[in-house]
C-alpha cells in the first residue's frame, strides 16, 4: 500500500471535520504557518500536526505515518496497557487509531497524543544558563527519571531534546518532565519486536546503530551523556553552549561520537578543572571505545564511588585517546545527592524551580519508615473516607437540573486574533463538583504520597504497601471511567414520547364518533380500505395526539385484516415518529393475527413472524422469540396442506430459534472467561460465532470473531475457512475487490457446511451482501474466473428476498456510521459528522439517499464532487437549484413532520443528474474523474440528520 507524503497529509488535514475519524478531531483546527496552511513537525517517518479542538478545548498533538511500520498497532496497544499499569508520571495520553485520517479516499492510521505545551530541552536550558541552581534541579529531575524507568522495565529508546518536554509542575515554582514520541519504546513484552528505531544520533552509542541493538539497556547511554551536558553547562554557561551548540543537539553531536579522540567537546569536559566530576565524562569516553553493554547504570554511577571513579589506567587510556592531560591540582569533588525541598514530591517528574543557592535547598525534617507508614496510613483514611463519601453522595448521575440547558457553541477566534492563546470553554457542574473529578483528584494524591512514602523507606516492600498502590490505582481509574462517562457526548432519543392513556382514550372516542360503525365492519375488505384510509389521513395531521390515534387504530385494522404487510408498514411508521419498541408491536400484531384460523395468507404470516422472531434475537430478546415462534406452531401445521416443502423449512428455522435459548447457556463459560481475561481467544471466537450465527448481531459478533481462535472449534475445522481472517478483514476499513470476493466465498462456505437451518440463513445473507455489493466489479475484473460469476448469480435467488428485506441484521453494514445512533429503523446522524460506505468506489454510480432533515443540511462527497442540499424551510429565499464552484446546491421538499424523502444523484463519465422522490431537478453535462476510486459519505450541517437508508450502486 502506497503511503501519503507529506504533501498530502498537509492538504487533508486543511479539512479536519472531512479526514478524521475522530468527533473530537472533526471540531479542530491545526496550527498554521504565515500562509494560512498547516504547520507540521517532519520526522524520520512521520508528520506531527497540533490540533486545537474549539468546543472540548483540548489541543492534541497527530502523528501521520509516511511510511508503514511493520506492527505499529500491536506495538502501541503493549505500550498503552503497560504505562497505564506503571503510572509513569512523565507519559502522555495517547490512542493509537488505526483509522484515523482520510486521504484520497482512503484511511490510515493516526497516533492522537495530547500536545504538552513547554518548551524542549534545549530550549529551555538556552534561556536558563545563567541558572546554576535550576540546571542542578533539572540534573536530579533527570537522574530520578531515569531511575523510574528502569525500575519499571521501561526504554524509551529515542531519548533527546526533541523527545523531552520541561513544562510548568503543579505548583507555580515547580518544573515538570514529560516525555513524548514512543515509536521506539521497549517494554518486556515488545523485546522480541524490534522497531527497527535506533534514537537520535547525537545521543546514541555509534554500536547501537551499526548493530540495530534493541533492550531495555538502550536509554544508558542516553542517559549518562545528557546528565553530564546538564552538569558541564552548570558549570561551563553560555560561552561553553555557545561554542557546542548547533541547534539539534545537546552539547554533544554525532561526530563527537563516532570519534571522541578528534572531538574537541571532550577534551574541553576533560580538562575542566572545577565544578564537573571528571570520572563520569572518562566513563563516557571509554564507553565508546568498548562494546555497549559494559556502560554502568548512571545511577549506579552517582551512588557507587567504587563504581564511578576511574583507575590510574583507566586515566591514562582517557588521557592517551583524547591527548589531553587532566590539570594535576584539579581533584574532583565529592558527589552529594542534593535533597529537595519539603513541599515538592519526589517523583522524578516534579521538582521545584530553586530560587536560591542549592546549599540553602534543605528540608526542615526528614521521616524515619515508622513516621512515613504512620503519616501514610492517615492520609490513606482520609482518602479512603472521602473516595466512599463521594461514591455515595456524588456518583450519581447528574440531575437534568444541574446541567446547562444548550451547550455553548465556542466561535473560532477571528483571523487578527489568530495568534492569541484559545481560552478553555469553562464547563458547569453541580456545586460540589464532579465526583469523576473529585475521586480523580483522590486518586493522584494517593498516588503522590504512595511515590513519597516509597522513595523515604527505599526499598522496603510489603503487603499493605501493595494494597495501597492498588486502591490508588483503583480510585483513580475509578475517577477516570465516570469523568469518560460524563463527558461522553450522548443522543437523546428525537422521537416523541408516546401521548399518555388519557389522552388516547380521547382521541379513540373522537375517533369511534367520527367513523362509527365503519370501524367495525367484519368483512376483511372492508377492514383493510378503512386502514388505508386511517393511514392516509393520519399522514396530513398536524396535531401529534391524532395522528397516533389514527395510526394506532390503522394498525389494528390491518391486523383484523390479515394484512401483515400493511400493518408492518404503519407500525415502522409509528416508529419513525413515536418513542415505541415496534417489535413487541409486530410481535402481538403477529400472536393475534396466528390466533386467526381464517388467515388466508400463512406464508405472510409465517415470514414476517419469522423477520419479528430474528430482530427480537438480534438485539437480544432470546426469551421473546422463543415464545413468539411458540403461537406460530399452529399456522405452520396447517400451511403443511398447502405447501409442504415451505413449511417445513419454516417449521426447521422455528426449531433453530427455540434451540438458541439452549446454545446462550451453554456459553456461560466463554462469558465468564472473557470476565476475567478479554483477551481469551477461545472465548472471543465462541461468543462472536453465537452472536454471527444465531443471533444475527453482526456488529457485536465481527469484531469478536477478529479477537478469537477457530482452531479447535470442530464446527469451523471443516470449514477450510479462517473466520478470524474474514472478521479482520471486515474490520480493517477500506475493502478491496479481492477481501470483497474472499468474504463472499467464505461466508458461502459456512452456509454450505451448517447444519443449522438458521446458521445457513445468516451465512447466505452475509455472503450475498458482499456479492451484491461488488458483482459490477467483479464482473469488470479481467483476472476473475467465469465459474465464480456463476456462482454469484446462482446464489441471488436464494438470499435476495432475504437481503432486501428492510429489517434485515445487514442493512447498515456497508456503512462506517462513525458517531451515529441507529434509533429504531434509521439512523440520527449527529451535527457535524458523517457516514460513509466502506469500499471505494469507481466508474458511473448511483447515490441513493432517503432522509428527513431537522432544520439543518446535509452534504454528499464523491470523487471531487458535492452535492448540499439544504432545508427549503429555512432557505426559502435560495432558488431551488445553483452551483457553487464544484458543489451543486438543492433544497429539501417542504415536508410535513416526520416525512421522508429519497435523493438519487447519478454520476456518470459525461454527466450528472440529481432526482428528488424521482422527479428529475437538476442535470449538467462535463467530464467527470470516476478512474481511481472514492470514498462516498454523507456529512451533516448545523444539526442532526435522520437517514433511513445510504447506498451506492455502480451502474453498468
């Protein structure tokens, strides 16, 4: 796969609300140059882009790959899970999405970091040389970080100024340490999985590079040369960075290294004669001069002097390859450890800013281990109370009351005010304070004083200081999982509730008047004119109350009728327009129309109780449906007179439905596996197998199947198909012809394997949606046998009934509905967002639309072409028709509440034509670009937008 260059990130990336994937990211707005265009970070093999989003108020910094790197998901999945465990406090939050950002109609992936504002090493130790007391802090800051990370079996394996962020600490005079960039981490469970990162030149070992070495022993090197900068420049100032200093660097530059016998840098450390410890820059130099792995640790280096200071040979090895000879008054002076200050923890990412002598930094008391486990113990009570009392009192939900009623829409700053800083949109709360924030807030401060009492009682390790990490842990990823809970944008149901008892009975009284006896006439076709006519009726009403009454009894009169189809037609209706569950009213239109020994259509009957029974298993009614199939026993025996073959293939696909209660128990075990470990494959696979097979839940069941193992599953061994490979291929975004071919053939093979009348109805409706999806394609593919064009058109006919069928469980999966909420029978799509289908496409195609706007717009994009259509109600004043550069402009029919429209837009080589509930409105003639492929989807305007249905057609 060919990846973007830079060039085209920059260009995607001027339209974030088109390329992200992300809500939060569609709301951004990247940093720009002088030129008004974005301004990226280049790398090896990456740009990274600063992404201010205006309503969250988060600025996040997005990597975009130019290049692939072979197990970048996996890699970023370990080292997520790991630094969340350790609770390294110099990390970031990042996720890795692996369909992040959209460029020329296809997706690839994205690391979406949270940006740290600071400034980087070099650029903050330039503007503070003068400082000698900070540039000692700063020298324990990172003696302490590099510590922590080797205690917790961490690399970062690309330490240098870049990489290394100082921001301000909690504290107005304390500093920070935050590390970004972690391509090239090591952690225990990557060591087997090189990055093929070899870090920065001028900090790494010359062998390092030239052997492609990869451990957790890699940051030594790193380490030991930027502590030695730190304490050369406290000493040396600005003259000594002035002379050394190139702008990517710290102090030290590659030709230093590879050749430190011509490197007047280490001569000029080597000769210093007070101030810098020689022994640590003679254990640099001859660490260049010998294989890597006999540098010593920096801390053992600091706190062993046997370790640290250098032999009379090891002087004169020193002396002979730099040719410089040490000063002979010059003794080095001794190193103390410099303690700070009592108020600042001692995790190695915060220390204060000294404002005075470092031998004036001294704490007023120190803690012996029984004062710290005694002071900890307290502190760990008053945590513990105030976690409980905010559980009971604050964790609730919010009240209705207690949030802004409309959220603040924040304006983009004007353009003369682009350089100034965006303020944070300030969000309400209650007046105690979120509890999320409040058990958050708990949990650092144990965390914090758990880091304390652990540096103050060295390494003692017990019991309870185990339970009190973990209670920490706990309150805080408690904190975390409410504060993402709050904060998740959620879609309230935009139907209306359903008027209360009283106001029906009123409106079936008015109704009986107005109709009288015609509501009770006996004969059928009576029965079903007077339901057509209640529902034509109802369609015109304004008033909500009698247009449900009128839709209700609609309904019933279809029902009495034995007109399932009608009644099934009014009650998605009904759904449409009214907070109903539809299927528990298609389950009693079809008990009652079974009770019904006059039912003349039983084949009616029994499909669309079938269609009933599979929704209620999809979404997980089991019990419902077994007891549903259960009334239609009676129909199925005496449909046996009419056609025998038929029902007896429903009586085999009712038994299936009765048997799935059965088949859900049997899988408590994979349920409880998948408690205790996510990640169990056989769990995965049995769970996404029921969920596939059985229930119908595609959604729900592919993404487990991807996660699982069919290797020792006696159902999928016979198979000669890998299901994990097809569920990961479904999944992996933009679908080719051949993954579309493959999926195809694959799910036809497990229908033709299954047993399970049921199963091989679902395997025959999966198979036949990626067959109809890309038959024209596959049809205009040279390399495509003819046999397996005939297997495709023989299979139509079995599943096609099945397929068009608009309750069937594939109806949206040719769609990325991304941020939208499937709310009965469509779609809401939530303002400023949108869907797309999940392949490209190309050649002449047909975009089929049926929608319902909500004061608000919408936008199609294919090739380079869109097509907004807008509310005639809001934009009465526009004509019906224009163009807009490369947008085409429409208005939406005036439609009386919740009324449905349907857009075609046909683009073909020479020409384009857009229909409106087919009626043609507009057409244009000019050469279109179809060669190539494109992503299609649909975006919304200003508000949300309900979409019953989105497909794309390729035309022959």
């Amino acid at each position: 796969m060919a990846w973007p260059l830079s060039q085209d990130y920059n260009e995607a990336i001027q339209n974030p609300d088109i390329c992200f994937a992300d809500d939060e990211l569609r709301h951004g707005q990247a940093a720009v140059n002088a030129l008004g265009l974005p301004l990226p970070r280049s790398g090896n093999f990456a740009d990274v882009y600063e992404l201010t989003c205006l309503e969250s108020g988060n600025r996040w910094a997005i990597k975009c790959f130019t290049r692939e790197i072979a197990g970048l998901k996996e890699r970023y999945q370990e080292i997520s899970k790991y630094v969340k465990v350790t609770a390294l406090p110099f990390t970031v939050d990042f996720q890795y999405q692996a369909q992040g950002i959209r460029v020329n109609g296809k997706w690839f992936p994205i690391l979406k970091m949270r940006w740290v504002e600071g400034l980087l090493l070099n650029e903050f130790v330039r503007q503070n040389l003068d400082k000698k007391p900070l540039l000692e802090a700063l020298s324990d800051i990172w003696r302490r970080m590099i510590q922590w990370l080797r205690k917790a079996q961490v690399a970062h394996g690309d330490l240098q100024h870049g990489n290394i962020i100082l921001v301000p600490g909690l504290k107005a005079s304390s500093l920070a340490v935050k590390l970004i960039d972690y391509d090239g981490m090591i952690l225990p469970a990557l060591a087997r999985i090189p990055s093929g990162e070899v870090g920065h030149p001028a900090y790494q070992h010359p062998q390092r590079a030239r052997d492609g070495i990869y451990n957790l022993d890699v940051d030594r090197f790193a380490g030991l040369s930027i502590y030695i900068a730190l304490q050369a420049l406290r000493v040396g100032g600005a003259s000594l960075w002035n002379q050394f200093d190139n702008g990517d660097n710290f102090l030290f530059r590659e030709s230093d290294l590879n050749d430190p016998g011509r490197s007047d840098l280490f001569k000029t450390l080597w000769a210093m004669e007070e101030g810098l410890d020689y022994n640590l820059v003679g254990q640099l130099v001859l660490a260049l001069v010998n294989p890597i792995y006999k540098l010593p640790v920096l801390e053992d280096l600091l706190a062993n002097p046997a370790r640290r200071d250098l032999s009379a040979e090891q002087v004169q090895q020193v002396e002979q390859l730099l040719g410089v000879k040490r000063p002979v008054k010059a003794a080095p002076p001794a190193i103390v450890a410099v303690p700070l200050p009592e108020a600042v923890p001692l995790a190695p990412s915060v220390t204060p800013l000294p404002q005075t002598p470092v031998d004036s930094l001294r704490p007023r008391f120190t803690l012996s281990p029984r004062m710290a486990w005694s002071a900890m113990a307290a502190a760990v009570c008053c945590v513990l109370a105030l976690g409980i009392w905010a559980l009971v009192n604050l964790a609730e939900p919010v009240r209705v009351a207690e949030l802004p009623k409309q959220k603040q829409k924040v304006d983009p700053p004007d353009q003369k005010d682009s350089q100034k800083p965006i303020e944070k949109p300030v969000t309400p709360n209650t007046a105690l304070g979120d509890p999320a924030l409040v058990l958050d807030a708990a949990g650092q401060f144990l965390a914090t004083l758990m880091r304390q009492a652990t540096d103050a009682l060295g390494s003692v390790e017990t019991p309870t200081r185990e339970a009190l990490t973990a209670c920490a842990l706990a309150l805080q990823e408690h904190g975390r999982k409410q504060l993402a809970a709050r904060q998740e944008a959620t879609l309230p149901d935009p139907r209306r509730p359903l008027p209360k008892k009283s106001v029906v009975d009123a409106q079936n009284k008015a109704l009986a008047e107005k109709f009288g006896k015609d509501l009770e006439k006996p004969l059928r076709a009576d029965q079903e004119t007077m339901s057509a006519t209640l529902f034509k009726v109802a369609l015109k009403l304004k008033d909500p109350d009698t247009r449900y009454a009128y839709l209700a009894e609609a309904r019933q009169q279809a029902v009495r009728a034995e007109n399932l189809e009608l009644a099934w037609k009014i009650i998605r209706r009904l759904e449409d327009e009214y907070q109903m569950d539809a299927l528990e009213s298609q389950m009693q239109a079809t008990i009652e129309a079974a009770k019904t020994d006059s039912f003349q259509t039983r084949e009616q009957l029994l499909a669309n109780g079938l269609r009933t029974a599979e929704r209620l298993l999809q979404r997980g009614d089991v019990s419902k449906a077994k007891a549903m199939v259960s009334y239609l026993d009676k129909p199925v025996k005496l449909f046996k007179n009419q056609k025998p073959l038929v029902a007896e293939e429903f009586e085999r696909l009712f038994a299936d439905i009765g048997n799935v209660a059965k088949e859900e128990q049997k899988l408590k075990w994979a349920r409880d596996a998948l408690v205790k470990s996510p990640k169990d494959m056989h769990a995965n696979h049995a769970l996404g197998l029921f969920c596939c097979l059985e229930l119908g839940d595609w959604q729900k069941g592919v993404p487990l199947l991807a996660m699982g193992d069919d290797s020792e599953d006696p159902f999928t061994k016979g198979l000669g198909v890998n299901l994990k490979a097809l569920a990961s291929t479904e999944l992996s975004g933009l679908v080719t012809t051949k993954d579309a071919l493959a999926l195809a053939e694959g799910w036809y093979s497990v229908a033709k394997k299954s047993k399970s009348l049921l199963r091989q109805r679902r395997s025959l409706e999966k198979s036949y949606f990626w067959h109809r999806s890309w038959l024209a394609d596959l049809k205009d593919a040279q390399d495509e046998p003819p046999e397996a064009i005939e297997k495709i058109e023989k299979l139509l006919p079995h599943v096609k009934e099945l397929f068009d069928d608009p309750a069937s469980s594939t109806r949206w999966d040719h769609l990325d509905l991304g941020a939208a909420k499937l709310i009965g029978n469509f779609i809401r799509l939530r303002k400023d967002s949108d869907i797309s289908v999940r392949h490209s496409c190309s050649g002449p195609i047909e975009i089929t639309i049926v929608a319902r706007l909500n004061d608000s717009s919408f936008r199609v994009h294919a090739f380079n072409k869109v097509l907004e259509v807008s509310n005639r109600a809001v934009n009465s004043d526009k004509p019906n028709t224009g163009k807009n550069g490369s947008v085409t402009c429409i208005l939406w029919p005036t439609s009386s509440p919740g009324e449905w429209h349907s857009l075609k837009w046909r683009i073909s080589d020479n020409d384009m034509e857009v229909r409106m509930d087919d009626a043609a409105i507009f057409s244009a003639e000019g050469s279109n670009p179809l060669k190539g492929g494109s992503l299609i989807f649909l975006s919304s305007g200003g508000a949300s937008v309900d979409v019953r249905s989105f497909t794309v057609k390729r035309l022959q």
